[in-house]
C-alpha cells in the first residue's frame, strides 16, 4: 500500500511541490533555521497543551538582581533630568556615564565570571523597563550593550581569546560597544549591503598578516559617536584564494577598534528628538587581522546566522521592555489624571469615552506584561526564541503606539504643551523609534511572524520543505512521502477539531484543570487555535510558494498567531500571580479583545483566498462570523474603574514604575492622586450637603483640619493640571538663535 501510495499518489504531488514552493536561499535557510519553537509550536498544532505552559517556571528575580533594582537603579533614575538631557545638553551627564560604568549597568548580560553582571533575561527585561520609566534616552544607552551587538556575538559565539580579551572590558565600561549593520542601501534587506571587507595581507602592529581591508559605511547606529569599539556587518570577498575556492564568502561580522586610521565616528543623528547617542560611522581602507572575526576564520560567512540567533534573544528583551513601560505608565499616569481631572463636577474617568481608552491601556498593560514575563521565562530557560521575539518586539512597539496616543487624548492640552512636567511627550516622541528599530514593524509583521512561525512552528511544513531541496529523486520522495501524509493526517485530525470548537462555540475544547474562573478563555483560546491552524493549511494548499508574496495574508495570519501567545502569556500571569479573583475582569476583558482580533483577521484571510472554494469551504469549518465581538460596556467601565482607584490589582496592572519627581511632572500627579483620594469622603460629604469647603466649616460640617486637607488637595490638582510656560529669556537659554517676539521689540524700543 506504501509503494502504491507513493507511485501513485505521492510521486505528481512531489512533482508538483518541487516546482510550486520556492528554493530557499541560504539567508532564507539560515533565518529560518536560527533560534528554537516553543510555545507558539503548540498554538500552532491547532490543540495547545496547557500543561506545558503551566510547567514553565515563573521569572523571579535573586536577591543580587533585586538588590540592583532598588539600589542602583533608583539612583540612575534620580540622577537624570529627561527635559534637559533632550532639550540642551543633547546627551547624559558625563556623572551619569561614569554610573553606569562603575555599576556595570553595561555589563548585564556579561558573565560573572569575565567581570559581568550575570543576570537573567528577566532581570535584564526589568531593569530595562523601569529605566524606561523614568527617561527613554538613558534606557536605550543601557539596552543597546546588552542587546544586539558585541557582547551578546561574542557570549554566542566568540572565541576563547575573544571572550577573554574583551568580555571583561565591555563589562565594566572600559570599552563600549556599537554594531553596525543598517546603511543606506540595506535596511531590511541586509543581503543588499555594500559594506565589503577584502582578504588579503596587511600591516597590523608593525608585522605583515592576512586580514580583512574593510569600507564601509552605516547609519543609525545607536553609541556610534561614542564608541571604542564597533561590531561590523559586512560582505566578505577572497578573490585571491587566501581563505580557499570561493571569492563570495558571505555576511561577516567583526570586531573593529574605533581609534584605528580610516574609522570615522563621532557625527550624530537626531532619532525623534530623543537624545541618546546615534549616528552614523564610516571606514575607509581599514585593516584588521582575521582573528577579529567573531568567532574567528571558521565564522567567515556566517554572520546573518549570528546576528539571526543573537537577535532572537536580545529582541525579545529590549525593546518589548520598554514597550510594556511605555503601556503601564500611560495606564498609570492615565488613571491618575482621569480620576483628579474633573469636568462637569464629574472625574473625567467617569466619561464613557474616557472610560473606553482606560479599559485599553489597563487590558493592554497586564497581557503585554504577561507576555514579556513568559518570553522572559523561555530566555531563561536557554532557548532561543525567534518567532516569539518577532512578536514581542512588534506587538509591544505596536501597542505602545496606542497607548500612548491614548493617554494624549485623555490628557489632552496637559498632554500638547512641552516642558519639563510633560511625562507624555518624551515617550510619544520616541514610539516611531520602537517601530522602526531592530526590525521595522511592517516587515516583521507582514513576512516574519507567520512566514518564519508558519515553516518553523507548523509540525510537519518544514520536513516538507527539507524533504524537497534533497537532490536525490527517491531519497527527496522517501522523506516527502512521510512528512505529506503526516501532514495529511494532523489536517484531517485539525478540521475535526475546528468543527466540534466552532459549532459549539468552543465548549468542547479542553481547558486544564487548575484553570478555575478562567476556563471559558482556555477553551476559546483552543478554538481558535484548531481555526487558525486548519486555514494556515487551506493556504498552503492553495497558495503554495506564491503565499511567500501574499503580505497581506501573511501579516493577518501573523495577528492571529500573535494574538494566541500574548494571550497566552496573560493567562499564565494570572496563574502565576494565583488566579486573583480581583484581576480577573481585566483577563476577561484583554481576552475578549484579542478573540475579536482573530475572528476579525480569519475572517479577512478567507475572504481574500484566490480560491473561493477554500474560502467557503473555511467558513464552514470555522464560523469566522462568530460571538467574538470584543467586550461589552459594562466590562469596559469595571476594567476603567480599576485605574481610577488605588488598590492591589492597579498596583499589579501597572507594576514597578518610577516615582518620578516634581520636576518632570510624575511626582506631582502622585500627590495630587493620593491627596484626591484621601479627600474623596470629604468631597463626598460636601456633595451631599450641598456645600462649598468653606460653606461646610462655617456649618460645622467639617473641621478647620479637614478645610486644611482639601486646600491642600486643591492646591496639588491645580499644580497637575497646570502647563509649563516660558519666558522670552527662559526660552533663548534653550534656543539660542530664538528672534525676539513682537512684545520685546517694543520694550527695546
């Protein structure tokens, strides 16, 4: 029956295969090979084992890493003036860039062992994210040695010497890294590059030896103007043959010293007005020996697999940190404003409207949180994730976006006018730089997620597509053979499943056994996990390689997949964090809008299959029209009052964030919050009185201590609530070159 099968049945469908998928190239090959599945793997199956998750231990932090946020970070975050830092000085404290040597905030992720820190992802992601808290120009400065670059090429891959001579220095801010990769002509195609190192034999320390003749020439490239020494992206060529037959050896990565002749560093790009250091930096005839080659001569040529697995770490740290700070502050400072701000004798928190963007930020706030917490959990386990890094770095940059457009209309004017006590605007200024950076967005979402989650995290695409490039005929088909009908098989199994989910509107889905108050979620979850993994399949079989360039597809069934894990990450918060009862209206509400996101987005992919039989016929086996219609009303106001009000479950929505200080405004919102609060039975017997606070002492209603109290409380709202303003002189300290307004030419005259 074998033989037969695969004679008659198996051998067109090979044939056919061959010719419709696409050869992968071996960037492709080395992209798509590089970091691990895990939990999006299970997702992917159609019918998730939620043991598994639960099985995953949660982050803590040790005493040393807990130690190091309260203590060091704390007084980072005292130490630093944001509005000055980006308004006239255009840089750090040079007190500041000694603190963060002398504390090893560089060294993060540097083994003890060479001087380092050694810290976890997790403790890593939360330094991070409380710095960001307080000033996005000293996060970035303290994200970027830690992520992408040097440090993490060499703990990966450098050699013994390597790690020696330089991991100690980088550690504890002797040397401070860059990584060039980005230039004018390669962005996200970094195949495009014309960065070129040439092997041939040189001049290094007075002796003659082979190395590398480099020109180059990058931008964006975050510590670029301050750095001692640059990680390097670049071609390498060998037409002499020094190294061996082929002249194109491929995407290299190096290390170049920054002082030696031919490096240019110092000039600056402004990324957003949000000053951290970047700029670009050239290099012209630059010789360096071979042993600069992160991970020596046999890593010539491999350096996209590299800089792919060193990614699939470090961006699902960075920048998802600071996305998911940017999210629970503008909860935080949101609710804090939407609860002192009244109009029409009414906290404007109590506004429909308002109450609509509240629910969103606190919704998106715990499941980003509870993401980043799982994410950092696989890191920490030693896996390398790089379809879950994908979607953290995009969907928390996404989200940060609508947060932070969200509490600027809530704020509104507060939120327009710039000066030192605006807390808004120095993250809504830096929202294009998360989108942009270490992968733009649109890119990531349109052909990573699900282009590199479908082949990597689907059980059998893979062997399917390794089973084709084999040359041999009968060995291709062996292998072909046994992964199709294996696919066939998880098809048949998976449509089953979606049908029995959908019609029951995912009452016959299973949900695990400690899942308490939380098992309709787990059960729909498994719903639309069995949908989504039957149309991943209707578009393979219909769309086959030409799937590859349908972007808008791809990046819809990416949402789904994406949708799937940061949900998944909320449930394993809440179980994490013991089921809080509390807390639960906001799990119920972050669930609701994620499953309207599904439905939505498979209902768009069916709509748009080329083949409308596969689109019906998709209809059909997964009620994409579904009761998926996003939380009601009366959930949103519950989740938007949680914001309004003080209590364990706002503490654990928002998290660590810092205090901030009367200068930059955060400070004084915090006073004004809890002085509102405490007054608030005050105000309400006022209310009920009918009475004015100096009607009521008159009264007797209240005591000269109480009257204290709500001028007191008065006195802080009218301060919150209040805008920076500025001098002609005030101003020409920031702008020198300012002209002079019409009113101080008539006082000079």
């Amino acid at each position: 029956m074998s033989d037969f099968r695969k004679s008659r049945i198996t051998r067109p469908i090979h044939a056919w295969a061959r010719t419709a998928l696409p050869q992968m190239s071996q960037t492709e090959a080395e992209a798509l090979t590089a970091g691990e599945i895990w939990w999006e793997a299970e997702l992917f199956s159609g019918n998730p084992d939620y043991d598994k998750l639960h099985a995953v231990a949660a982050p803590k932090l040790t005493e040393a890493e807990q130690a190091f946020l309260d203590g060091p970070c704390e007084e980072l975050c005292a130490m630093i003036d944001d509005w000055t830092i980006n308004q006239r000085d255009a840089d750090l404290p040079v007190e500041v860039w000694d603190f963060l040597r002398d504390r090893k905030f560089f060294g993060m992720i540097i083994e003890e062992k060479y001087g380092g820190l050694g810290f976890s992802a997790y403790a890593h992601s939360e330094v991070v994210r409380y710095i960001a808290t307080r000033s996005v120009a000293a996060a970035v400065t303290v994200m970027v040695p830690n992520s992408l670059g040097p440090g993490e090429l060499l703990h990966m891959f450098g050699t013994e010497a390597q790690k020696d001579h330089w991991l100690p220095r980088l550690a504890d801010g002797r040397e401070l890294p860059a990584f060039g990769l980005t230039s004018a002509e390669a962005g996200s195609d970094a195949s495009a590059m014309r960065d070129e190192g040439i092997v041939e034999m040189g001049l290094w320390q007075g002796e003659e030896v082979l190395g590398i003749r480099l020109n180059w020439a990058k931008r964006y490239i975050t510590l670029s103007p301050t750095c001692t020494v640059l990680g390097l992206a670049f071609k390498l060529r060998d037409p002499d043959g020094h190294l061996g037959e082929e002249p194109d050896i491929g995407i290299t990565c190096a290390l170049v010293p920054a002082d030696l002749p031919g490096v240019e560093t110092g000039r600056r790009h402004i990324p957003s007005s949000t000053m951290f250091l970047n700029g670009p930096t050239t290099g012209k005839d630059v010789f360096i020996p071979l042993d600069h080659i992160i991970g020596g001569q046999d890593y010539a040529g491999r350096g996209w697999m590299m800089l792919m697995s060193a990614l699939a770490a470090g961006r699902g740290i960075s920048l998802p940190s600071m996305g998911c700070a940017a999210i629970a502050f503008s909860a935080h400072t949101t609710g804090a404003y939407a609860r002192i701000r009244e109009q029409f004798n009414l906290p404007i928190g109590k506004f429909g409207g308002i109450q609509a963007r509240l629910a969103q930020l606190a919704g998106d706030a715990y499941m980003m949180d509870g993401a980043r917490r799982l994410t950092c959990a696989g890191l920490d386990e030693g896996r390398a994730l790089s379809v879950i890094s994908a979607i953290m770095k995009a969907h928390a940059t996404f989200r940060m976006r609508e947060a932070v457009n969200d509490a600027m209309d809530v704020h509104s004017g507060k939120a327009v006018i710039d000066g030192p006590s605006n807390y808004l605007l120095p993250l809504y200024r830096a929202v294009p730089i998360g989108i942009t950076v270490e992968g733009a967005n649109i890119v990531t979402r349109s052909l990573i997620i699900f282009g590199q989650g479908a082949i990597r995290a689907h059980p059998h695409m893979l062997d399917e597509m390794q089973a084709l490039q084999i040359e041999d005929e009968d060995k291709s088909l062996d292998a072909f053979d046994k992964a199709f009908w294996a696919h066939v098989g998880h098809t048949l199994r998976t449509a089953g499943r979606s049908i029995a989910r959908a019609w029951s509107g995912g009452r016959l889905a299973s949900a695990p056994p400690k899942a308490g108050a939380a098992a309709p979620i787990y059960r729909r979850l498994s719903r639309w996990a069995a949908s989504y993994a039957l149309v991943a399949d209707l578009c393979f079989l219909t769309l086959g390689g030409e799937l590859k360039r349908r972007e808008m597809i791809s990046a819809r069934m990416g949402d789904v997949l994406s949708e799937m894990y940061l949900l998944s990450g909320a449930l394993k918060r809440w179980q994490d964090e013991g089921r809080q009862k509390a807390d639960l209206p906001v799990l119920e509400y972050a669930a609701a809008r994620s499953f309207a996101t599904m439905r939505q987005a498979i209902d768009e992919v069916l709509a748009n299959l080329p083949a409308r039989w596969a689109g019906w016929l998709g209809r059909i086996l997964t009620l994409p029209g579904g009761n998926a219609r996003g939380p009601d009303d009366r959930l949103t106001a519950r989740v938007a009052n949680l914001l309004l009000e003080p209590s364990a479950t706002r503490d654990r929505i928002t998290g660590r964030l810092n205090g901030g200080c009367d200068r930059n405004g955060v400070g004084v919102l915090n006073a004004a919050f809890a002085a509102v609060i405490d007054t608030a039975p005050l105000m309400k017997r006022l209310r009920e009185a009918g009475q004015t606070p100096d009607g009521a002492l008159k009264a007797g209603i209240i005591s000269e201590a109480d009257r204290a109290r709500i001028s007191d409380m008065e006195d802080k709202v009218t301060r919150t609530i209040a805008v920076d303003e500025f001098s002609p002189e005030d101003l020409a300290a920031y702008f020198p070159g300012l002209q002079p307004t019409k009113s101080d030419r008539m006082a000079a005259q």
